[in-house]
C-alpha cells in the first residue's frame, strides 16, 4: 500500500578491484531442502533509452535490453502517446495508443542480440520481436488490440558521464526467517536513439543509461513479505482500504464504493497526528425524464486527527473529522463536475493478522570526483485486518497495515 490518494486513484571509497573483476562473474544459483537456506545470484547486463513526450500526442516510454551472463537477450518495449480529441457531441476525450512486448523478456521470433563493452562506454542493441498494439479511439468507441509481428527494434546508446557505483544491501526478517540481499551496479548515464518498426525512427533521448548489475540473495526459511511503509521517519502509522461491488435490486443504487484512510504520527518532538482519507462511490439514479445514468462523488482531504497505536503494533486506532474536497459528477445534470467542501468524520480500527516484520537497507552511490553517500533505514510493519469509514462510506478492509519507522 502506498499513501496518497487522487480523483480516481488514478546513498569515498576506492573500487577499482570491483570494477576489474565484475562484468567476468556469472550466473549461479545454490538450491536447499525445505527451511534451509538458499542462495541465489544473477549478473547482468542491461541498456535502455527512455522517450519523455515534448507534445500531445509524441511517445513516451522505454526500450530495454538486458542479456544475463550466459543467457541470451532479452528486450522489453512499451511505448504509449495520448492526444485530446473533440467528440461529436462536441466533448473532448483522450485518443491512446500503446505498443509494447508481450510479458517481460520478449525473444520471440528473434534474433535478439546486445553488444555491449565491459568499460560500458556504448552498446547497441537489435531485435525481431512481435508488438501488441492497443488502441483506445475514444469518445466511446471500442478498444481494439492488433499484433505486429516480426518488427526491428534497435538501440544505440553513448556513455556521457563517469562510470558510477550503486548498492543496497538488506535485511528482512520476521521470527527465525529471514531474507538478506546486496544488489549493486555499475552505470553510466547516457543518449541514445531508438527505432522501432515504422513507427518510430532514430528518435533521439537524452535519457539513456548502460549498467551491469548483481543481485546476490540468501534466505533461510521462508522469506518474510513486508506489508509497504505507513510511517513517516521516526513514527508511526496505519492505514485500510476497502472496497466493494454490489448488484442493487432492481438495478438502481450503490455499483461500487471504496475508501482508504491513512493516519500517521510524526517523530520527536512535535508527534504531530495528520488523518488522511478519501472516498468513491459510483451510483446509478433515476433522472426526472425516466432514463438512468451514473452519479459518482469523490471526496480527499486531511486534517489533524488521533492515532493510537498498541504493543508490538498489534492494533491500531485512527479518528477525525475533517473538512473533504467533494466533487461530484451527475449523468442526469451533464455530468459536469461540482466541486464544494464538506465535513465528515473518519474512523480506522485495525488488528494485526500477521506476524511483525522488520526490514532495513543501507543505500550508497560513488561518483568519481563526489565522493559516496550513504543513507540508512529500518521499519517494522504487520499485515493488518479491520474497519475504515470516510462518512457514510464505510466496511471491512480489503488490505491494511500497521507500522513504525526508523529516523
């Protein structure tokens, strides 16, 4: 879980030895019985130009290369463009049109080929690989899905700056399972171009990279899977979502309604409490000429609120009242949005349902010429079950958690 909420959801050292020695190690992987420990590692390499659109309706996205030591290439594409468009009943709508691989790792048919250097000063990457291509026409017409098959994907890219270094190493543990892992890379940023089929051709990028990468993993026992942070550095928080469909009788009233509330408190000294919260509730209503159509209100907002947190973050309690920016949107008036504000109260009752986990990282990056930086982290979380109401919106969560955090 992620905070936030929206209109419709919608780290100075020397490692000349590394740098030697790295793009030479392989892929390997040590497996082990049941609550043993095991250990896995995976190097490789990996080139990518990333497109940000300049203009409504220019492609924005990424393609990726990436070869596994002793493995074959692999390449990923996706690319999507959106454009405003007037509809006939004089509307604007959004007109989409999204290409990209099938799944992660595309190879097919082939060949797929990367040639990069160990100095990672340039690479150049190409590919026959079939495209899906989904386009969204709009203005309520149907998507359709089409498949471009065998189309020539290729990347060059240029190194422009200094080889540098990243790492994070960490730790997650919950009980006797634990799971650690140090994953680094060495990089460069870059420009590139790209060309895909006939549709894109020796498109320019300032927004280019080439790395080679380890990730090394060992867990014994089970790995422990920790719920996302819901704490602000040095304190606490909890937060629920809920969400629900429903078939009305007589096919009038409540379709779908969600809500998520959020409360955090903030470290030493202020301990300062900041409730968060929203609401969507997607209704269909009768209009006065006989038809139906669909009434949706939205409501977000935040306001100073109570938090209580138990032992070992076992439960957790949330409440206020707060002021909510309500917009509401009408089939039977247009459906022209209405924006005002409103005062509901929110209230968050949650029990832990899993057992406490515990997770830290240290990050760092060395840069030739800016010295390293270093940052740590820890927190604790707990998979949680329970109750959130925004208003009259109210139910049993679908997905909470309780945690604290580390400064």
């Amino acid at each position: 879980m992620k905070p936030g909420t929206g209109v419709r959801r919608k780290l100075v050292g020397c490692v000349v030895a590394l740098l030697l020695i790295a793009p030479t190690l392989s892929t390997t992987a040590v497996a082990a019985p049941p609550g043993g420990t095991q250990l896995s590692e995976l190097r490789y390499y990996q080139v990518a130009v990333n497109l940000f659109p300049e203009t409504d309706g220019a492609y924005a996205g990424a393609v990726s290369f990436r070869q596994d030591v002793k493995d074959e290439a692999t390449v990923d594409v996706f690319l999507s463009r959106a454009a405003t468009i007037s509809c006939p009943d004089l509307s604007e709508d959004i007109v989409t049109t999204t290409i990209q691989t099938e799944g992660r790792g595309s190879r097919e048919p082939g060949p797929v080929e990367l040639d990069i250097g160990h100095s990672l000063e340039e690479a150049l990457g190409h590919a026959v690989v079939d495209l899906t291509v989904t386009d969204s026409p709009g203005c309520g017409e149907p998507e359709s899905v089409s498949v471009l098959p065998a189309q020539d994907v290729q990347i060059t890219v240029t190194g422009t700056t200094p080889r540098f270094f990243t790492g994070i190493g960490g730790t997650t543990s919950s009980g006797s399972d634990r799971s650690s892992g140090r994953f680094y890379d060495f990089s460069r940023d870059g420009t590139g171009t790209l060309s895909v089929g006939s549709l894109l051709v020796g498109v320019e990028s300032p927004a280019a990279f080439l790395k080679f990468a380890v990730e090394r993993q060992r867990t014994h026992g089970e790995a422990p899977v920790a719920p996302d942070p819901v704490a602000p550095p040095g304190g606490t928080g909890a937060r629920g979502d809920y969400s629900a469909e429903f078939e009305p009788t007589g096919g009038l009233g409540v379709l779908f309604e969600d809500a998520i509330v959020q409360a955090s408190t903030t470290s030493p000294p202020e301990r300062a409490t900041t409730v968060s919260a929203s609401s969507l509730t997607v209704e269909l209503v009768a209009c006065g000429d006989g038809t139906t159509a669909i009434r949706e209100q939205f409501v977000v907002g935040s306001g100073p609120g109570v938090l209580t947190i138990g032992r070992k973050l076992g439960t957790a309690t949330a409440s206020g009242s707060i002021q909510f920016d309500r917009f509401v949107s009408d089939g039977c008036q247009g459906g022209e949005p209405v924006t005002d504000t409103v005062v509901l109260p929110v209230d968050l009752n949650l029990a832990a349902s899993a057992p406490l986990v515990r997770v830290s990282d240290t990050r760092w990056q060395i840069r030739p010429g800016e010295g390293a930086e270093r940052t740590k982290g820890w927190y604790l979380g707990r998979e949680a079950t329970g109750t959130v109401a925004v208003g009259a919106v109210a139910g049993t969560t679908n997905l909470a958690a309780i945690g604290s955090s580390g400064p």
